[in-house]
C-alpha cells in the first residue's frame, strides 16, 4: 500500500498531471484508457504519498516541489521560492490544515485570513457550531486497504453489532464494546470480545443509552460518563460496570452534561477533556478521583474540541486530534497532572477527529478519523522525543471515525467505527512481536 512519503509512480505523477489542469476523474480515464475507479485508486495514493487532502492541494504540493509543471504557474513559484510565496488561487475548498498553509506559506490576503479564522481559540471560548457532525447517508461500501502480506493487522471475529461512537475498555483479558450508535439509533449494547476463544458475548446493557460516549477502567471496574441521548443532548450521569457480578451501579454525575469528549485514566482518577456541551465544543477539563467520589475542574486546553482522543504514557496524558466544528485538527497537546501544565506536542501529520488513541510498548498510535475535512490515508505512531508523527498503514482508507480502540497486552483492536456505513469490523494490531516472561526465583 502506499506509504507518507513515498516518491509518485509515473503513472500517478502523469495523472496528477492531468488533475492539475481541471479535468474530470472520468475524463482522465478515456484519456489514459483505464476505468474510473483505477483513477480513484491512484489519487488515493497520491494523497497518501504527499500528505494532501484534496486535488488543488496535491496540485500546489506537487508544483511547489518540482513533481509536476503547470504552464504560468510554475515559474511564478520559482520566482517568488526565496520569499516563499505562492500565488496560486484554487477553487473553493474547506480551509487547509495549518501545518500545510504554513508550508506553502500561502501569500495573499485569502490565505493569510484562512489562518486568522483557524487559528486556535482561547481556552474560554468555545466553538460556535450549532450542531455535532451528521455522518451521510450510506452511499458507497467501505474501503477496505489493500495490507501487505507482513502486515501488523489481523482481523478477527466481528463486533456482534455494527455501530460507531462507542466506548470500549480492557479488562481480565476481554475487551468490552459498550453503547454507542447502529443503525437502528441509540444503543445501550454491551458486548464482550473474548480473544482467546475468538467469541464475542453479551453482558448487562448500560442502563442509559447513549452514543459519542468513551470509557476508561480504574481497578476492577469500567467507567462510562455523560453521552449523548437519541436527541442528540449531552448527559452527565456515570455509570460503572463491574466486571465480576456484570452490573452497573451510579456514581457522581458530571459537574456537566457532555459527550464526544477526550477520557483516559490515570493513578485512580479519570480526566475528562473538551467535548460537546450546550450547542457548543468546550476546552474544560474535569479530574475525577474515584476513592473520594467527587469530580474537580482541572485547566481548560488552550483549544475548544471534540471528538478528540487520550491516553496516558509516563507521568503524562497525550490529548490528541478532534474536531473543532469546522475543521479536524492536528493538534497534540500533554497535561502534566502533578503541576496541572498544558505543554505542546508535535502535531499529527493530518487532522483527525474521532480518532482513538492508545499507548503500546511506551508509542502512541493515532487510529481513525477522516471524512469530515481530512482523507485517511493511514495511521500514526509517535514516540517520545521524535519531532514528529510517523505513519503506519491502516485497514480503512478515506475515512473511519469514532472506532472504539483499546489496547490489550501485546496488541491492540480497533473495533467498529463508521466508514460509508456502520462497522462491526474487528482489526487486531500487534505492535509488539513477543512477550517477555521473568523468572522469579524462591529464594
């Protein structure tokens, strides 16, 4: 499969070519005597290989770096190479990721208040979009990736259910897919995945159903807050599953209703991170400490979203991606709980919401997202230190949204998701290739 970074094929570097002048898909196939769909397949992995999300995009990529020439505009990009500015005035699209206007540097005034409108807001404010991201109606079937033969993705045996914005924890060797959205509305399924015997299993259903919802585990239970109701309203009751009698008991609601947020645990405490609330995405965090049953406002993130995702590594939490209302985000940022310390980390390679993250082997892995303004091309890695985002390649392509994943010894799944459709799609990643057992001596 195509690779971030890897140099074009002739036959994708003539395509992009012909892309470059304005013409149809279609009309580039019965020039080139290939189907519609081989085009399809071949802007999919130029979009992969250069980094874009869009066919101007790709276009001033490749022009910019030599790849393609386009009459009166090439030389004028040479021109002006010292300065880096670029004017090149593409069709209407949604507005680039930072990191590529920055890379472009794109002059002008229309560039230059594309930035001014995406720049992030403070942390007291809160975007003004009206209303959570629709998924469309089911048009096309899910592209599947083409995996290599040595790929680290397996897929197992499929969520019993097919829905998306679901929560999903690990437990006493089990996963466990809780709520979430299907096709037939808002569910309050909890199904149980036994990897050892390759089943699936029911359990108690959430007392509440709600989707846009998250989990995380503290000790022998699974923590699920707010969600949202099949009216699309936040909720702000916590409900505990307890593995052991598969019963779910109430604990101390949140200070506020709120679904599509950010959830990861750490030392016994929850954190809860931005989110959709009041017709709004918010920056606030929240800090529950289960021991004492109480909820505490922590330091807002400097930046209102949803539909990001956490995962705590070292002393650290990592709050990566999400959707701001009117674009995904690149945006990685650490909380240290100790000294309560908003730091920056190195964006991701494209904007991503509903994405999952989690911490194998001491690496984050960012799963999903795509669909709304960005194309998922593949998956991302970071380890501490790097100074960026490495790519790894993914089962979906184009987009796969809110798949519940979660990480189990060796290996982690990525389990259901929307992708054109609702998923029950079940993909193991093994990350890391063995175990390693020590020997405890009795003496």
């Amino acid at each position: 499969m195509a690779e971030h970074g890897e140099p074009l094929s002739e036959r994708e570097t003539e395509i992009l070519e012909m892309v470059a002048t304005g013409v149809t898909n279609r009309e580039v196939a019965q020039a080139l005597y290939i189907s519609v769909n081989t085009v399809k397949v071949h802007l999919r992995n130029i979009y992969t290989k250069l980094g874009a999300e869009s066919r101007t995009e790709a276009t001033m990529m490749a022009v910019r770096d030599g790849l393609i020439v386009v009459e009166g505009v090439t030389d004028e990009m040479r021109e002006t190479k010292d300065t880096e500015t670029v004017k090149i005035v593409p069709a209407p699209l949604p507005p680039l990721p930072l990191f590529k206007r920055i890379a472009l540097v794109g002059a002008l005034i229309l560039v230059v208040g594309s930035i001014a409108l995406t720049w992030p807001r403070a942390a007291t404010e809160a975007s003004d979009r009206s209303q959570l991201p629709l998924d469309r109606p089911p048009e096309q079937e899910t592209q599947l990736a083409a995996l290599a033969n040595e790929s680290k993705w397996e897929e197992q045996a499929q969520m019993p259910t097919r829905r998306a914005y679901l929560a999903t924890a690990a437990l006493d060797g089990r996963l466990f897919a809780i709520a979430g959205q299907s096709a037939e509305g808002t569910s309050s399924a909890l199904e149980i995945y036994d990897p050892e015997g390759d089943i699936w299993s029911r359990g108690q259903n959430k007392p509440t159903p709600v989707t846009y919802v998250s989990a995380a585990v503290v000790g022998d239970e699974i923590y699920v807050p707010g969600g949202c109701d099949a009216t699309g309203q936040p909720m702000s009751q916590v409900e505990v599953y307890d593995v052991e009698t598969d019963s779910w008991r109430e604990v101390q609601p949140l200070p506020e209703p709120r679904c599509a947020y950010a959830l990861t645990s750490l030392d016994e405490k929850l954190y809860l991170f931005g989110g959709w609330q009041n017709e709004q995405y918010v920056a606030s965090a929240y800090v529950y400490d289960v021991g004492a049953d109480t909820w505490h406002e922590a330091p807002p993130m400097n930046v209102s979203r949803g539909f990001a995702a956490a995962a705590s590594l070292g002393n650290l939490i990592y709050v990566v991606g999400g959707y701001d209302g009117e674009q995904e985000l690149r945006t990685c940022a650490t909380y240290a709980p100790e000294t309560e310390q908003w730091d920056a980390c190195p964006p991701l390679a494209i904007g991503r919401g509903g994405l999952g993250l989690v911490n194998l082997g001491g690496q984050l892995y960012a799963i999903g997202g795509g669909g709304w303004t960005s194309y998922l091309g593949f998956n991302e890695r970071y380890t501490p230190g790097q100074a960026r985002w490495t790519s790894i390649e993914t089962p979906l392509v184009g987009e796969w949204r809110s798949p519940g994943v979660v990480q189990l010894d060796t290996t982690f799944y990525a389990i259901g998701g929307w992708s054109g459709n609702y998923l029950s799609i079940n993909q193991m990643y093994t990350g890391l290739p063995y175990r390693i057992f020590i020997p405890v001596s009795n003496n």
